[in-house]
C-alpha cells in the first residue's frame, strides 16, 4: 500500500531522565500507532505528546524501515541541517569579549559554527551565563518550562527592557533547542510586547554643523560615511580597503546584518575626501583603523560624534545609528524610490523600510493646521 500525503509522522530529540530518545510526533492514525510497536521498547511521553524510543542509530534505520510504504518520515527538526558558508571568514574565538566561565563550551561551539555575528554571540554568552549562574546548584539540563518562566518573571522584575527580556528567551532557546538538539519547549513563554519606536533622526542644518565641527580628516570621513552610505556602525568598521569603488562611487558591504552582502551610494566629494585620508593615514587593511593597525573601536566611533554634536551645540543625545536613519529618510523626502532605498539600506523586506514615511516631514507641511485655518477664518471675517 503505497502512503498518502496525509500520512506523516514528525522525528524530534527528546532528553526523558538524562537520556536521549527519538521523539515522533504524529496525528492519531491506527496504521501509524501499529508501526510503532513493532519498534523496540516504544513508549509514550505526556509530557512532550508524542510516541518515542531510545535514540541510537539503529533505531532511526528501525523507524525509516517500519513506516517506508506507510507514512512520509519528516526529520527537519532531528537530522542537522547543511550549514552554507558564503565565505571563508570565521568569528575566532578571540571575539568573545565576556567571561565565558559558566557557558558550556558546546553553547559557544554552536554560536561560532553557525556564524553568528561578533556581537549577537557575545549578547547570547552573557545573557546564558547570567541564567546559569542564577540556577547554581541545577542541573541545566534538567530545567523545564516551569523553571525558565520563574526565571523570566524575575527578569521582568528587575527591570529589563523589553529588547533584553526577548533576547534572554533567544539565548536560552538557543542551548535547549539547538545545542542539546531538543524540540521546541518554550513556545509558551509569554515575550514582552515589542515596542516600534520612530527612528531618531537628524536635520539636513545639524548634520552639516556636525560636519563643520569635525576638523580632524579620519573623524570627518567616519561621520560623513555613516550618512552618505547609511552603514550600519559594524559595518562601517569591516570596511576594507578593496571594499571602495571610486570610479562608480559606491561602496560594497560584506556580510552585513543577516550575513547578506549589499552595494550602497557614496558621495563623490567623500570618494575625493577618502582619497585625501588614504594619504593622511595609510590605513593597511581597514579603512579605518586604531593605533594598533586592528580595526577601529565601536565605543571611539560613537565618542567622536558625540563630541561633534557637543560643538555643534545638538542637545540631544546623538548615535551613529541616527545617521544610518537620516541618510533613508533625506532620501525619501527627496524623492527616492521606497524599494531602491530598502536595496541601499539591506532591508530584507520593504516592511521595515516604511517606517521611514512615519518620519519624513515633507507630508506634513502640505497640510493645514486646524488652529491656522479658525485663525484664517477669523481674520477674513473681521476685514
């Protein structure tokens, strides 16, 4: 009998008293429940709803044999998926900047093989140490949902901001689900609502008194770099020097956010200022380098325009970030397609660049404030 599409049953790794098994996941069918037993020693999971039975290799050979012509056998969460590596650059462990002490070396592992970002792996680390080190004395392995809502809530208590309260849950799925291979037990921890504040941004006039008050050439190209390309901070300091096309005044980013490369604008009197710098500073590798010929610090490139924006006299607290988001929203009042900005900032979707027409103000001087037209009103009626 040959199986049907509706016949499916689901492999996932399940840890039942410290041991290994193969979880299989299905909808009640009498064929499937039959195939079951004649595998060895089946037995069945409340807590997880699902069949299950010793996880070895031969076991996973029992299971694809019993169910060949009855059920299509779905191992998307049990088999290790192909990771794909568009370049031969690595995270070296050197990356990690925090105390790794109460972080299983496996978690780590995972983080680096998976080629997540220098400073998602780092946020991941600490937040994990800092729920390990809060269960000392526990097995983590051993923890259940119970144990990480308590643990959250007393997260919320200590006053955590939304975006680190969602991270922690990441970090700490991250080491049941991927690491220890387990299947999704905490789809039903609550998450804080996600706030969607407006982007800060600066005016055309503030951004160019930053500029006038920035007299040192390295410091000017980083400020204008962030604006005229709208890079992201990390992305500005990976920039190398093969990464500047001058001839088409362009600018190639390398792994940026989500690991995608991009190619962005640049102002041809930065092409001509950069050129200037080159000579000023001889950069070896980065464009922008520290002391020590190793790539710029983040924390100098937020001091410098601050201190710009000091000069200039902005009382608002100004970060790098705000001129990666006046950069898309100067060119959306100026009349920029929203797809060839969403292209220029990397924006996987043309969702997350709309936010921009939510700041733009050019929509806004086209209307007539109520208060001026009863004033209007008033004056043509008295004359």
């Amino acid at each position: 009998m040959g199986y049907t599409k509706r016949k499916s049953i689901t492999l996932k790794h399940l840890l039942i008293s410290g041991k290994k098994k193969i979880g299989i996941e299905f909808n009640y069918d009498k064929t499937i429940q039959t195939a079951i037993k004649t595998l060895p020693n089946p037995a069945w999971s409340n807590t997880y709803k699902m069949a299950y039975i010793a996880n070895t290799s031969q076991n996973l050979k029992y299971i694809f044999d019993a169910f060949r012509s009855i059920a299509w056998v779905n191992c998307n969460y049990f088999l290790p998926k192909k990771q794909i590596n568009n370049h031969n650059d690595e995270i070296e462990r050197s990356a990690i900047k925090i105390n790794t002490e109460f972080v299983p070396e496996a978690y780590i592992q995972k983080l680096l093989l998976k080629r997540y970002s220098k400073s998602t792996v780092n946020t991941y680390a600490s937040l994990f140490s800092r729920f390990v080190q809060a269960h000392t004395g526990q097995k983590i392995d051993a923890l259940n949902e119970i144990d990480i809502r308590a643990y959250m809530e007393k997260e919320v208590r200590s006053g955590r901001s939304g975006s680190t309260l969602n991270q922690t849950v990441n970090a700490i799925k991250f080491y049941y689900e991927v690491v220890l291979e387990m299947p999704n037990r905490f789809y039903d921890i609550e998450r804080p609502l996600k706030a969607n504040p407006l982007p800060k941004v600066l005016g055309r006039k503030e951004i160019g008194l930053i500029l006038e008050n920035t007299s040192n050439i390295k410091h000017k190209c980083i400020i204008s770099l962030l604006y005229s390309a709208g890079l992201r901070r990390a992305e500005l300091l990976n920039l190398k020097l093969e990464d500047i096309d001058g001839e088409n005044n362009t600018l190639f980013i390398r792994s940026g956010k989500g690991k995608k490369d991009r190619i962005t604008i640049v102002s041809a009197n930065l092409i001509a200022q950069l050129r200037e710098y080159y000579k000023t500073c001889k950069p070896k590798t980065y464009l922008f380098e520290g002391e020590t010929g190793k790539q710029y610090s983040a924390s100098s490139v937020a001091k410098i325009l601050n201190n710009a924006a000091k000069r200039s006299g902005i009382i608002k607290k100004v970060s790098p970030h705000m001129l990666r988001h006046s950069f898309a929203t100067h060119l959306l009042e100026d009349g920029t397609d929203l797809r060839q900005i969403q292209l220029l900032l990397g924006h996987t979707s043309t969702r997350t660049t709309e936010i921009y027409t939510h700041v733009t103000k050019k929509h806004l001087k086209a209307v007539t404030n109520p208060l001026d037209s009863l004033y209007l009103n008033q004056n043509q009626q008295n004359t």
